[in-house]
C-alpha cells in the first residue's frame, strides 16, 4: 500500500457508504 493510498481510502470509504445507501 502507497502512503497516499491511506487519505484516498478515507475519502472512498464515506463516499461507497453513501452510494451503497442510496441503492
């Protein structure tokens, strides 16, 4: 894993969270 992978993964997390909600 890449340092800036951890800031990226941050910002996916809440964002696949939202669109598995809005399924």
């Amino acid at each position: 894993t890449f340092p800036g992978n951890r800031p990226s993964v941050s910002l996916l997390l809440p964002y696949l969270d939202a669109y598995n909600i809005g399924q």
